[in-house]
C-alpha cells in the first residue's frame, strides 16, 4: 500500500456525512428510556392475590427474596400471612419467580430506576412499597406460560351406570405412573400442613411419591395420622381447599396420593415392616379409651408407640365407629379398616368389642384403674326433623339406615325415596339409595352450591342419578292408614340475605307441593349421647354448645379425663379432625403422666 | 539502535479490559517494542459458575447460563437447554426452533456490532465505535420486546423458548434488518475502506492454515485461515437446516482475513433472519417442563455443539438422574483462543497490536474461567 492510496485516507471522511443528523440517544433524567411491554423490571405484587406460599423465594437462586410478615395482612386459611420482599441488590431480574407464582400476583414492571443512598431502599415489598406500580406491570405470567401444572391428573371412576348397580369402590385410584405425575405438581410450600387439623408433613411425603419413595413417604405419614387409607378415601381434605395450585388451577390430589401409597402396602405385616416405628419402652401406665372409633383408635396407637398400657372399649363388633358403621363401602371397604385396625393390633393396641360402656362395664370403673382416660364416643343420636308424622313407617334417620346397610342388615326403602339435608351423610344415604335400587329425589333448604358436602360427592351423587330439589323445606311426612309413608310434603324457599350476610332460606306461603316416597331418609345432623357418664361427672363436665370443652390438649374439665372427635367438635365434624384430637390428646397425656 | 532498547523486559499488560469484555492479564516479555514471549494469566473473574449449577435445580441452572459470556448469552442459553433437551429426550416444537434460530442470529449481529466497536477501537479509530455499538441497540430493543432484558435474555430454556413473539415484533425485527444492513457500508468506509485498518490488519496475528486445526482454533480465527468449517452447516440444528446461507472464508489468517469473516457474516445472519421470519411456523412455542420445583433429568451425559459468534462451544452435561446436574461444562472458544493461540502467535509482534490481535481473535475471559 503506498501513502498515494487516496481512497484509503479519503474514504473515512465519508463519516461527515452524518454530522447534523439528530442522535438518537436520550438524555437521562430529563428523558427516560420507554421499556418494552415485558420489560423485566421491578416486581410488583398484588398483596391480596398472594397467598404468601413462598414458591418465589424458593425458586430465587440468589436468595434474594424473602418471606416478611406485613402489619396489613392477617393470614389466615389458605395464606401463611406472608409476602415476598426483594433485595435488589441481589436480584438478577430472571424472574423466574413470576414464572412459578402460582397465583399470578407477582408480576414485573416496567420501573428500573431507584437512586437513594440508603441501601435499605433497596429492599422493597413488591406491592407495599410501590402501590402504583401496578399500572406498569409488565413480564407476568398467564397460564399458559406458567410453570406450574394447573391441571390435576384425572381419577379414574367407575362408570355412573355400573355404580348403582354394587357396592363396588367408585374411585379406581391412581396407578404408579399417574401418582408420579400428580405428585409432581406439587410445589411444596406447606400451606396444606397448616391446614391439616393434625398438620400431616403433606409436602414431604408427597416429594417422597414423586421420587418414587412410596416407602418413605408411607413412614411420613405414620407419623402422625395412623389410619392414613381411610383418609386416603374419605378425607375431607382441608388441604387440598388452601393448595396454592388451587387459585388458579386444579388443586393437588392429596387425598388420592395419600390412598396410593396406602394401597401399595397391602397387608399389616408388611405395614409394619414398612413403618418400622420406634417403640418406646413400657412406662407403666394405664390408659382406658372409650370408643374405637378414628380419635380412640389413634390415641392407642400413638400411646402405645410411648410405651402406655391401652384398653380400648367399644360398643360395638367391629372397630372404626362412625368410618366403620357410617361410610358406605364404595367409599371405604370394610377391608381398609381392618387391615389398619390389626396393624394397630400389633403395636400393641388391646380392643375390648360389644362392651358398652355405662352397661357391661361402668365408666368409673374405667376412670379408677387407669391413669388417664380418653374418651372418643362421637355423635350416636340423630337429630330429628321436627314434622308431623315423624314416626311413621318409612322414616329414617340417616345414620341409623347407613348403619343397618353397612352391617350389612337388610333394610326395605321401597321404590322412591326423598333424603333430607346437604351434608355428606346426606350425599351417603342418597347414593346407598340408589344402590339398593330406588330413585332417589334429595331436598335441601339452601340452594346446591351451598351444600357442605364434599363437591366430588355431590357430582358423583349427580352422575348416579340423584335429584336434587334446592330450596325446599319439608313440613309434613304423609301417611296412609296404616301410618306408612307415602310422601313427603315441603315448602319451596327462597333465599334471602339480610344485612349482606349469608342468605338464608325463607318459605314461600302457600308453595306446599307434595312429592309421592315410599321412605324419608332425614340427613340433618346428629348429637352425642352422654348416657354412659355417671350422674357426678356430668354436673362436673363442662361442656360448651351440647359439646364437650376441651382445652389444647384435649383435656376436659375433669381430671385426668380427655376427650376427641365429634363429640368434642362444631364444623369440622370429621375423621381428620377426630385424628387430630387423638393425635393431640396422646400429646397431653404424656405431658400430665410424664410431669408427676 | 541503543543498548537499553535491547534489554529484554517483562510488562504486564493489564488485567482491566485489555480490549476486549473482561479482565484478563497478558504478562509479556519484550525487546524495545517487539514481543518475545506472551504468557495468559487468568483469574480475575473466576465465578464458578461450573461448580455452582450442581447446587441449584434444572432451571435455576438455565439463569447461570447467559452469564458465561457477556457479549453473546444467548448460545450459552440455547446449547445448555439443548444438551437437557438431548438428555431428557424433549422435542422442541417447530415454531420455537425457528423462534431460537433467530434469537441466535440476532445474538450473532449484536455480538459482531459490538466486535466492530473492540476491533476498530484498539487501533484508535473510535468513530466507527461509537456507530456500531449505537446501532446494536437497535438489536437489544428487539430483544427486550421479545425476552423482557437487554443483555441477559434467559429466553431459550429447555423445551423451547418462554415466551411467543409479541404483537409487531416481526415487523420491527423486518425494519431492524433493513437498518443495519443500509449501515454496513458505512462501516466499510470507516474501516476496510481505511488505509490505517488496512495497514494495521494486514499481516498481523497470523494463525498458519496448517496449525489452525491442531491448536483447535474455531470461529471466524479458522474461517480467516482459509478452512470451512460451521457446526451450523457441519451438524445442523433448530432451523438452520432449512436456511440458506454461505459460510465465508479468507486466506490469509491475519487479523485483516478474520474481521473480512466478520463483516460477511453480518449479512448472512440478516439473511438467516430474515429467512426464518418468512417462513415462521404457526403453533406451540414450548413444549413445557413438569414442575420446575420437581423436575429431575434422566441420568446420562450429553455433548452437544453450537456455533457460537466465537465459534463452535459445546457444553457436557451429566445427570445423575436428580434434580440438579451432577456438572455440566463448557468448552467455549475463548480458552482456546485467548490462551492457546494468544501464546503461539503474539512472539513476534508489535505491542501496540496485542490487545488488537486479542480483539480479532474473540477472546471472552469470563468463559475461560467459567
């Protein structure tokens, strides 16, 4: 190349050419710089949307967010109270915490400015500190971009019209590969295991399924909740109501994961091979418990892990009480009772059957040679509808009919048959109706989104051909001659809500309508009969509303007496909740033997 | 020539930014102004980033990825999310594939705009520096259209990419091609067309054509030595199958061969771009991931190659079959290069031409020390 080489010295003056045009760069702080419509920038949190579940901190690889409580938020069911807070001096703005919010509620913006010289204002609330942020939301994640898996893996059922015609189990359970995949939707943030009445360690036995750990996981549940297979059917599962997948997708099926790894283990040797509790050694102490029903049974089993000498006395032949006697067997066979109840056996649980308590034995009795006693009774007697013609032939109490059906006693309904109430005892009498071959007609007093029964029972009612008849209020059962049953007379309702409150179900004048049955089966609720107390311990008993009072402990007003499940119990009259009393009597047992 | 300037001496050519994104040390030995010997020190910017994704999840892993190298995350993104892909035996949908083929060519553009800024700045001329890297962020805006950040993208994960092209952006991706590609030939006058690029390029840092191979020099460094080699072309993946394009080639193996390699690659990436916006399919931009806070990676090991702008990278990744790579490693180009190579050739030249001969050869220290 030689220096004449013109074009290489002229040609970079072509760069002239583009003095005068305008720049296009900004002036920053009199200009800001527009960012894109997902632009990922600070965050930005709907505190009420959250449900303060923690994915977001988890997720964060910088542990840059943590769980703070808030003055403002409460918490409660279904929200720990707590709400992410950013250190931005550590955040990357991958955001990959809003791509697994499960509720949506984190979201970026399209702020990145923050000029202080206080570092701690670089630890914002998302939402709290930046309230107007929400008008510049930006990256956020919708369901299809999401990573959570909102949709649940379907259960398998037996076919509407095969149902009614057996007893046979409706719920044909999942299969390994379909637990697995369930499993794997759970995001672990324990919300559930708040809301567990016995707190059961929810996400870590449902890591165990997911790793394909089934024994594992089967130990985690033992450890708190001894008759996890009948939870695993007919639990009400407050869990799976707070599942943060819930808000905006299908909620974990934790009932049904807990069912699988029950059922992988199918016989009480091998339970106990798999369970393999520690054994504490024997201390000497007695404890009588009355009822064998799921709070008797679980306080023995958990007394008898801490070395205490049990007696359990129940009335009846079979173990279980009202999961025994009261939940129909395409619910709950009788064989995932058993199987559990002679595991209990072999811990060391000792079981006293056809010994009612007040008649074959006295309480006192019961109370004097033990050193604590518990008392697990439940709710025998039905409450009544309070019509005309109450007793006439052809009217049932619910729990009585379940009963007779379960023991298996044969029991005549006739061809037509009206349930009365909206609970899932209500829902049972119905599709055991069908199952013994009558159309069923159910009539409630609120409107069907308004049932307390379980939904999954009350579409399965649906699909079996149940009726439904909302807003009706029944007035009169109508008798032939022979004081037999041949209708049902009601009122229709309507709902009216007073003051904004829950509305209520007022009667219309004149709507009487009678519907022709051959048997009224009345679902409304039941009560406990304390008959078996001896007169001075029930003046001495304090009871609360016709229950039981209890404290923490379940510990009644009496010394040494304790007392759980249903008779102790408003709302959550349940087999979870009577676990959990168990769970927690045997807690306060200890702690007042092991104290003296 | 005097004594003194005979004297052999060590200087230490710094350790901040010698030219190039990243902290790197050359200690030199010298003679007046010549070049002896060359010896790479590293270990500024060591962040373990290797050692680090054992301890984090599958997908908190994939936002280590694009830190490896500043000025070209994305490769680092998509050859990671395909070795799990390859591992997990996951098929990425057709539309994300051409999705990833552009987001690729992009990164190839922006990455060579801001080369413009290194080369043309380490022999002085700044002007063309400042155009460039100007002009580059015209590419980082549509990047933050598409991914929501300018540089770190974290856009391709396994399974496809996060989010779907946003409304308008194909047509502003159109009108950015057209820009740059209208800005090329300024370019060319400021620097082909330059008698002082000319004359500092020409004939410096030259890499034998017989070496190239055994040294294990890749990129536009072994396509400016005369060798054809692309895993785009050699190994297809994504899109690039379906795309036409040429990989250009130089004899020479100076710096002036390797910046002609850069400057014709510029258009075919405009070109692969354009391509694969033409013919985007319609459908489902990804194939998701189970549960990220559950998901585990069939045990195995995966190697899997890209061509990165700086040349062919390739990741290994092992699964022990949890939740977490058992280790995952890089084999970037920039060890290679910035150690191997820098070594063999710089004995000899000016020390004015170090830090240029260090641009053209598309050393990247953070991925060095990885």
């Amino acid at each position: 190349m030689s220096i004449l080489d013109l074009k290489g010295i002229l040609s970079p003056l072509g760069a002239l050419k583009q003095i005068g045009k305008t720049p296009h760069t900004i002036t920053f702080p009199d200009e800001q710089k527009r960012t894109s419509e997902r632009y990922r920038g600070f965050h930005y949190n709907s505190l009420d949307d959250c449900i303060g579940c923690g994915n977001c901190s988890t997720i964060c690889m910088n542990e840059a967010i943590d769980m703070v409580g808030l003055a403002e938020i409460n918490g409660g069911k279904g929200d720990s109270g707590l709400r992410p807070r950013v250190d931005y001096g550590r955040c990357c703005y991958c955001a990959l915490c809003v791509d697994v919010c499960p509720t949506g509620s984190l979201n970026m913006t399209k702020d990145y400015v923050q000029v202080d010289n206080d570092p701690f204002t670089f630890l914002m609330t998302p939402g709290k500190d930046n309230p107007d942020a929400q008008e510049r939301i930006s990256f956020s994640a919708d369901l299809e971009s999401s990573l959570n898996v909102f949709d649940r893996v379907p259960m398998r059922e037996l076919d509407p019209d095969e149902r009614v015609k057996s007893f046979a189990e409706v719920m044909l359970g999942y299969n390994e590969e379909e637990a697995r995949r369930e499993a794997d939707r759970c995001i672990s943030c324990g919300l559930c295991t708040e809301a567990c009445p016995v707190h059961m360690h929810i996400p870590e036995y449902i890591n165990a399924i997911a790793k394909g750990n089934d024994n594992d996981a089967l130990q985690i549940i033992y450890d708190n909740n001894d008759l996890p297979e009948v939870c695993g059917k007919v639990c009400t599962r407050k869990c799976e109501d707070v599942c943060a997948i819930q808000v905006r997708g299908e909620t974990v099926a934790i009932r049904w994961l807990k069912g699988y790894v029950t059922e992988t283990v199918n016989n009480a040797d091998l339970i106990k091979k798999v369970v393999n509790p520690e054994i504490r050694e024997p201390n000497n102490y007695k404890v009588g418990i009355i009822g064998a029903g799921p709070a008797g049974l679980t306080a023995a089993y958990y007394l008898s892990l801490r070395g205490y000498s049990v007696t359990i006395y129940e009335a009846h032949k079979d173990p279980g009480g009202m999961i025994m006697y009261g939940i129909p067997k395409y619910r709950l066979p009788y064989d995932s009772i058993q199987k559990q109840v002679d595991y209990m056996k072999k811990m060391g649980v000792k079981i006293h059957y056809n010994t009612k308590v007040g008649k074959d034995i006295q309480f006192q009795e019961i109370y004097d040679v033990n050193d604590a006693v518990f008392m697990g009774i439940g709710l025998q007697n039905a409450y009544t509808l309070g019509i005309e013609n109450e007793d006439a032939d052809g009217v049932w109490s619910a729990i009585d009919f379940l009963k007779k059906v379960n023991s298996d006693e044969k029991v005549e309904i006739g061809k037509k048959v009206v349930v009365v109430g909206g609970g899932n005892v209500s829902i049972d009498a119905a599709r055991v109706s069908r199952r013994l071959g009558a159309t069923v007609n159910q009539s409630y007093r609120r409107r069907v989104k308004d049932m307390p029964a379980d939904w999954e029972e009350i579409e399965g009612a649906e699909d079996e051909g149940v009726v439904f008849m909302p807003q009706t209020i029944p007035t009169r059962v109508v008798t032939d001659e022979n004081n037999k049953t041949i209708g049902l007379e009601y009122l229709k309702a309507e709902m009216v809500s007073q003051d904004g409150g829950r509305p209520r179900p007022v009667p219309i004048e004149g709507s009487e309508t009678i519907i022709e049955c051959d048997s009224v089966i009345s679902a409304i609720g039941q009560q406990a009969d304390f008959g078996l107390l001896p007169k001075e311990i029930m003046e001495e008993l304090e009871m609360n509303r016709g229950k039981i009072a209890i404290n923490d402990d379940r510990k009644t007003s009496i010394p040494k007496l304790f007392a759980g499940g249903d008779s102790v119990r408003y709302g959550n009259v349940d087999a979870i909740s009577a676990i959990a009393d168990g769970y927690y009597a045997t807690i306060g047992i200890d702690k007042m033997l092991m104290k003296k | 020539m005097s004594k003194t300037r005979e004297k052999e001496t060590t200087l230490y050519l710094d350790p901040q930014h010698p030219g190039i994104t990243g902290n790197m040390m050359i200690k030199l030995k010298v003679k007046g102004d010549t070049v002896i010997k060359a010896e790479t020190h590293v270990g500024y910017l060591h962040r373990a980033f290797e050692k680090l994704v054992e301890n984090r999840n599958w997908l908190q892993s994939f936002t280590l990825m694009c830190r490896f190298c500043v000025p070209e995350p994305d490769p680092m993104e998509l050859t990671f999310a395909r070795a799990v892909e390859k591992l997990e035996g996951r098929e990425v949908p057709e539309r994300a594939k051409y999705i990833r083929t552009i987001v690729a060519e992009l990164a190839r553009i922006q990455s060579f705009l801001l080369w413009y800024g290194g080369q043309s700045g380490s022999s002085g001329l700044y002007t063309l520096g400042q155009w460039s890297v100007g002009d580059r962020n015209y590419i980082l805006d549509l990047f933050e259209d598409l991914t929501g950040a300018r540089i770190y993208h974290m856009y391709m994960w396994p399974g496809g990419v996060r989010r779907d092209l946003p409304k308008g952006w194909i047509d502003k991706a159109y009108k950015t091609m057209d820009y740059i590609e209208g800005r090329l030939d300024n370019y060319n006058q400021l620097l082909f067309d330059n008698a002082i690029f000319q004359k500092r390029a020409q004939g410096v840092g030259i890499i034998p054509k017989d070496k190239a191979i055994e040294w294990g020099v890749v990129g536009a460094p072994l396509r400016g030595t005369g060798i054809k080699h692309d895993v785009r072309i050699d190994e297809p993946y994504d899109a690039y199958d379906k795309m036409k394009f040429v990989v250009p080639t130089y004899e020479g193996g100076d710096v002036w061969a390797r910046a002609l390699v850069r400057r014709d690659e510029i258009k075919q990436s405009i070109s692969i771009v354009r391509q694969a916006l033409d013919n985007l399919p319609e459908g489902s931009y990804y194939n998701r991931i189970p549960n990220p806070m559950k998901w585990t990676v069939p045990a195995g090991e995966a190697w899997v190659k890209t061509e990165s702008v700086r040349g062919e990278i390739g990741f290994y990744v092992v699964s022990d079959g949890g939740n977490k790579p058992k280790r995952v490693h890089l084999k970037g180009a920039a060890y290679t290069h910035g150690v191997t190579v820098l070594e063999k050739i710089l004995p000899g030249q000016n020390i004015a031409d170090v830090s240029f001969i260090l641009n053209s050869l598309g050393v990247c220290p953070p991925e060095i020390e990885r």
